[in-house]
C-alpha cells in the first residue's frame, strides 16, 4: 500500500485509535519500519532537521542524531489521528511542492536552497497562526518543528552536545554566576 | 489457628506502610495485605537509571495508550519511565457521576513511590478552622495531640526544611533546606516587604539532603538532586515505603507482607461485637481465603479504604461497617488544583542554577487564619518556582540554523510558574457510595463518585488569582496570565473524608483514636479520616495520625482492652 492509501484508511479509522502496522505491511515499503513513511523519509526529515539544527563546533547537528528516524517513531506511535493527518499530508506536499519549484527532491537541493524552503515554511505557519483563532489544528510546520527540537535535544547527541548533560547533581546551588555557558540538559 | 495474626493491615501505601513498621517494633505479629504486585525497593526499578534516549518515545505515552486511559493520562508523572507504578483506567473501573480522576497506584508501596514528596504540619487553625467558621465538623485532636507524632515520623522519614519560626507552619524535625535561586530570593523578599502577613518559605520534602544514623540504617543513601524519582530511586534519597518502613518492618520478622490479596471486606462477628478478620479475593486466582486477628488497621487509600466499608456489609451493619450515622462515604473532599499563574522577570540573566531540586517555594496560607474575614471559608496555599527557560522557547521562534541552535542551547530569560492548593468544603452531598449493578473483576461492587466543586471554590480560586497576581506583579514580574486549568477533583491526587473523625458518633464515624465508633478495632488512618482538608500535602499527616493509632492499639492490646 502506498503512503497516500495509508492516510485515507487512515481518515477511515480517525476517531478510533489504533492502526495496526500489519494493515500496511506486505507492500512496497515492507522494510522501512514505519509503515506510514516511505523509506525515502528519514534522509528528508534529516535533511530538514539538520537544515534547522545543523552541525556546529563541538555539536553534531540533527541528521547525527538521527532525528529523522526519531520523527517517524514518535508521530506514527504519539500523535493524535487530526495531528498525524496534518503531518502526513503536509510532509506530502512539501514533497510535492519542492518538485514543481525546482525539479528534484529537497535531500538534492544546495544549502541556500534548502535554507529557502524552511524559511517558506516558517512564513506559512506565521501566516497560518495570526488568521488562528482558538481550537485551529497546528501548522504542519508548527508539528514539524516541535518534533525536530524535541527529538534533537534529548538525543544523547543533543543532549550530551547543544546542552550540558548530567544525570547525577549528588547535590544542589540554588544560585551559581552564569558566563555563557550551555544550559542544562534536565 | 492458621491465618490468625495480632494485626492486619490493609494496604501497603504511606500509611499502611507506618501501620506495619510501628506494629512489626512492638512485636506484634502483623500482616500486610496488598492488592497489587509485590515491588522492591532497587530491584524492582526497571527505568530508575535511564537516560531520555532511551526511552522509545523519550518517555511520552503513545496516542492509543492516552485515549484508552484518559484518567491516568492526565497526571503528569505519568510516562514512560513510571507508567508501571499506576493503574490504568480499565483495570479497576468506577463510575463518574460527577467528573473526579481517580489516580491510584496498586502495588506494594501503593502511591508512596509516585508521590511527589512534598510535606508541612497542620498548624492550630488548620484544625480549629472548620468548626470556628461553620464549614466543618470538630476536630477530636488538636495540633498539641499530633505535634510529638509529626516529629516521631519525620525523623525516620527525613525531611529536609528550613526552621522558618511561623505560627501558621509549624517547623519540624529537619535536614538541612534546598535553596532557592535568585530570582525565588527577589519575589520572597518582595513579598515579605508588601505584606505582613506572607512568608514565603523553602518548600519542605521528604528528601535526605544529610543522612542520620537511622536512614543509613534504613539502607537509604543522600538525596543526589537528580529528580527522576517517581521511578523509584536508586539512593534511597526519598522516602517511601519499599525503601524505608517495609524493609524495616521485615528486619523485625514479625511482618508476612502479602501481595496479590484483594480485601473484599472485614467479617464483623455479632455475637463478640467486633471485627474478626478480613475476606481475601486473590487477585489472579480469584480464590477466597479468610485472615484474621485482634485489630485491623484499614489504610487502602481514602476512597477504596471507603469501599472496603461500605461492602463490609452485616446484619448488625447492613449499610456497611461502623455505619450507623449513614454518613459512610460523605462529607467526602480533595484539594482545588485549577489555579495556575505563570509569568516572566528580566534580570538576574548573570545567575543560573545547579542540580534538580525536588521541592518548589511555598507561601503558608494567609486567609482566615485568626478570623473569617474573607467571603469564602478555607485557606489556601501558594507553591512557586522561577527558572530559566530551555530549548522549548525556540518551537515559536522564526529562526533557524545555526545562531538559533546556539541560541537555544543557553538558558533564557526566566520564567514563573505559580499554583495554589485550596481547601475545600467537605459536603454531605461529595459522596462515594457503591454501585447496586456493576461489580469489578473480583465481583466487588464498583465505586460511584459524586464530588464536585462548589460556589465557595469558586471565589477562593479568584482571590488566589488576584492576590498570585498582585505579589508578582509587585516583584516586578511581566507577562502575568492566570489560568484557570479546569480539572476535575481527584486530579490533585489529596482526595480526604467519607469516614471521618469526630467526638460524637452521630456525625461522624471513627474517634480520636481512629478507631470506628461502633467497631473499635477496626482503625482508619489514611486519608479517609479527614473531617476537614486543610490546604497541606496531606500524607504526613495521613503517617502521623497512623502512628499515633497504632501506638494506642499496643497499649491497648497490652491492657486486653482490645
Ligand atoms: C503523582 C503524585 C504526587 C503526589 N504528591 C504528593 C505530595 O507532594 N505530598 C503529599 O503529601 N501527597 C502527595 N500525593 C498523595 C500521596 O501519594 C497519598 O496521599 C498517599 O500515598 C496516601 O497514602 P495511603 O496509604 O492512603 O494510600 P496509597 O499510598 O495509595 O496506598 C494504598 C494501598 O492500598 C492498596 N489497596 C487498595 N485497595 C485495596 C484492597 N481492597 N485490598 C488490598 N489492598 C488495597 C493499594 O494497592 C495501595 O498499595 C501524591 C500522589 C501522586 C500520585
């Protein structure tokens, strides 16, 4: 079954609360183990994550992380059926929409395109929210961004990183200067 | 006889947990009866070391687990990392005749191992309040009556606090204080300097900032301030009871601690004009077996401890043990949760923090204390905490790449969350009361509960709004928004009463030795107890009253009385 049937057997069942990963497998992308994905997916989700959280000194950046396998995980096992609908289908029309303006698939295109296509999204969603009133479904790219931040930093990567990772305090300062540091990760 | 102990108790929680160390010390020969799984301490703490990667969904709950289990999903501590410690919805059903969430933990150490640890004594007016202003029935004890048990208990307990001198909190037995930050410091001082009759204070918890000679002996170990608790600790760093009274009772080895036994009701014997012993349903088998003894100490949470009563039904108690009010069940309440204000301070951006702190700062109440002067009854108290926002802020931010990751990698301005935990007014109308068709797994009746806030929450929760307002503001806060959360009582997880105490059994049902009216060896000492709320984390006070009545029970044993 191909992602698109997958959403509409998807709207089908929305409501209730379990798809089961057997309806979809047994077809094309039988190996990828988020059946609602294609297994091109992770690479893009990388891709767009590490667009917004990129490599810097010292810190691997989301695609590292591997935050775009992360992404298929928790949407597929966490999201509301209005929320995983949203995202599937914005991921599709992102898809769709990078083809039409530049003929290849957002994974191929350069750094300042790439940088492009965030930016566009980012408007979107600005759009999108000052029209909002109480009770509008989030933005795709609201989804989108929420699940990047929250995968990259509290992957061991990010976490051990972009942030200041420690498990055992053995104690507590109420108050210590600050100069810049990392915050801490917990 | 086989199956024939001095005592039982019913429910290995907080306070059934007190109930078997004190009884176990004493010598008497005691059995723990406890409907869910056994756990122990260390052994039994299957996520307690786990990092946030290593959980499948970084330790949120999947979307089918959520909808199927509305109740307990709304608890916060309820995740990934904890969601073996809670019941879930469908595995004990009840029934809402008003909306109230009931969050339960059935396992050996019941909801000790959840608890979020924080404790403060009852001062005078918490007790005197009730009966002084018409809200409430009279208490049988003073603070005078419980003030040597509080400090018996926090001893072994351990609890960290700071001697704050107020007559509205009584200071206790403590280890040394968490500290506040900075910006904590600035909205204490400035609310000590516009009002007189506030003190915000370092929140006291059942924590061991320093252990003593007897929780090394416990086997417990200092507190390391990492605030993954509720997944049971490694350390021993907070108070249980798989940590503490359990293995402390064991080591006398008078106590036989059953897991799996679900107390279907206690066998009240007409002829003697007491309690026998206890019906047993196990909990996989489904087999009955019958245990008995000299005194039942009933501490299965406050709204089961309720049902275990009123489905111990008798000729000579046909409306459930010890009823002969018909107040079994009522005058049932819990703590008003809704009030939140959140806001945010600019300065202080040269200062940060270190280690996680397992307590918040708390303002005592200040209304009604000497007098109702207000035009509600009851008080409430304020927790709050200040603290640097994380990488969450950058999910509404319009940036990306590079600037934005090292942006969101550093502290930023602070922020404040503030919430109240109000009293509320126990009401005859507030009941439990046990379903006539629908039974559970085991056949027992299930439970109805029928509690709901009133007029008087109403315009407590205005006040707190506009007061938690006031003082933020005062300390030079910004961005001030009070929400109100809407949540459903049992939501605060402080559910109290439906078998109170009081001096006069015709309005209420145990004494002030928490022994049934009517059944004197049959004692109530967890929350179920409580003739009125006050605004504290009740369990302390649920461990004090326990071991104040099973030190009565002893001597009263001793003296063949019972
Ligand atoms: C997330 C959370 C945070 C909390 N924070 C605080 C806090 O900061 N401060 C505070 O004071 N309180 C707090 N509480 C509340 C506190 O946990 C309870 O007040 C306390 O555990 C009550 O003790 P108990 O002995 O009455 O009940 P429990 O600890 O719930 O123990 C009752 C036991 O009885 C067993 N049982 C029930 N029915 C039967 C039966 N029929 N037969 C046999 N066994 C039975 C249960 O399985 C359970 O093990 C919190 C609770 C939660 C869940």
């Amino acid at each position: 079954m191909k992602r698109r049937e997958a959403i509409s057997s998807l709207s089908v069942i929305a409501g209730g609360s379990i798809i089961l990963p057997q309806m979809l497998s047994g077809c094309e992308t039988a190996e990828h183990p988020y059946a609602l994905f294609d297994r091109g997916d992770t690479e893009l989700l990388n891709d767009i994550a590490e667009t917004i959280i990129p490599e810097t000194p010292g810190s691997p950046g989301a695609k590292a992380a591997n935050v775009g396998d992360f992404i298929q995980r928790y949407v597929t096992n966490c999201f509301s059926p209005v929320d995983l609908k949203i995202f599937l289908d914005g991921l599709a029309h992102l898809k769709a929409e990078t083809d039409k303006n530049f003929g290849k698939r957002f994974t191929s295109l350069s750094p300042s395109e790439k940088y492009d296509v965030v930016r566009g999204l980012e408007k979107q969603r600005t759009e999108y929210q000052r029209n909002a009133i109480p009770g509008t479904p989030p933005h795709f790219y609201h989804l989108l961004k929420s699940t990047i931040l929250f995968g990259y930093f509290t992957s061991e990567q990010g976490a051990t990183t972009a942030l200041r990772y420690v498990p055992v305090p053995g104690g507590q300062k109420g108050i210590i200067p600050y100069e810049g540091e990392k915050a801490w990760a917990l | 006889m086989e199956n024939t102990f001095d005592v039982i108790v019913i429910g290995s929680g907080i306070s059934g947990g007190w109930a078997a160390k004190e009884f176990c010390e004493k010598g008497m020969k005691t059995l723990v009866l406890e409907r869910g799984r056994n756990v122990k301490h260390l052994e039994d703490y299957p996520t307690a070391l786990k990092n946030p990667w290593d959980f499948e969904n970084r330790n949120r709950m999947p979307h089918q687990v959520r909808e199927t289990n509305p109740i307990v999903s709304r608890c916060y501590a309820f995740g990934e990392a904890t969601e073996h410690f809670f019941l879930k919805d469908t595995e004990h059903p009840y029934i809402q005749e008003k909306p109230f969430d009931w969050i339960r933990g059935y396992q050996v150490g019941g909801k000790s191992l959840l608890w979020a640890r924080q404790v403060q004594r009852w001062s005078k007016f918490d007790f005197e309040m009730p009966a002084r202003d018409g809200f409430g029935a009279e208490w049988p004890i003073s603070y005078d009556d419980l003030a040597g048990w509080y400090s018996h208990v926090e001893k072994f307990v351990g609890i960290s606090g700071n001697k704050d001198g107020l007559e509205t909190l009584p200071d206790g037995e403590f280890l040394p204080p968490w500290e506040m930050n900075a910006v904590e410091k600035h909205i204490q001082s400035a609310i000590k300097e516009n009002y007189s009759d506030r003190y915000p204070i370092i929140g006291r918890c059942a924590h061991l900032t320093e252990p003593k000679e007897v929780h090394l002996q416990q086997g417990r170990g200092q507190c390391q301030a990492r605030s993954l608790c509720e997944r049971g600790c490694p350390f021993g760093g907070y108070f249980s009871s798989n940590s503490s009274t359990l293995p402390w009772a064991e080591k006398t080895g008078n106590l036989t601690l059953q897991p799996d036994s679900v107390v279907h009701s206690i066998i009240y014997d007409n002829a003697l004009g007491k309690a026998t012993g206890v019906r047993v349903i196990n909990r996989l088998t489904k087999e009955t077996t019958e245990y008995y003894a000299r005194v039942i100490f009933l501490n299965a949470s406050t709204l089961n401890s309720n049902l275990v009563l009123l489905n111990s039904k008798s000729d000579r108690f046909p409306n459930g043990l010890g009823n002969d009010s018909g107040l079994l069940g009522k005058y049932m309440a819990f703590h008003n949760y809704r009030g939140e204000i959140s806001a945010t301070y600019r300065g202080y951006e040269d200062t940060y923090y270190f280690g996680r702190r397992p307590t918040a700062v708390m303002l005592p109440n200040f209304r009604n204390v000497y007098r109702n002067d207000m035009p509600f009854k009851g008080g409430y108290q304020i927790h709050f905490t200040a603290s640097r926002k994380n990488w969450q802020r950058g999910i509404s931010s319009d940036q990306f790449g590079a600037d934005f990751k090292e942006n969101i990698s550093k502290p930023g301005d602070w922020s404040i969350y503030m919430m109240a935990q109000a009293e509320t007014v126990p009401k005859e109308k507030s009941h439990v009361r046990l379903s006539d068709t629908e039974v559970d797994e085991w056949g027992i009746p299930q439970l109805i509960t029928s509690v709901d806030y009133d007029e008087n929450d109403e315009l407590l929760l205005q006040d707190f709004f506009k007061q938690g307002a006031e003082m933020l503001e005062k300390a030079g806060c910004e961005n001030i928004h009070a929400r109100d959360t809407g949540q459903a009582p049992g939501l605060d997880i402080h559910e109290m009463g439906g078998v109170r105490m009081g001096p006069d059994p015709k309005n209420s049902l145990l004494n002030k030795w928490n022994q049934l009216h009517t059944c004197n060896n049959v004692f109530v000492t967890d929350g179920a107890c409580m003739a009125s709320t006050g605004s504290h984390n009740p369990s302390l006070t649920f461990m004090a009253l326990t071991a104040r009545a099973a030190n009565y029970a002893v001597e009263q044993m001793g003296k063949g009385e019972l």
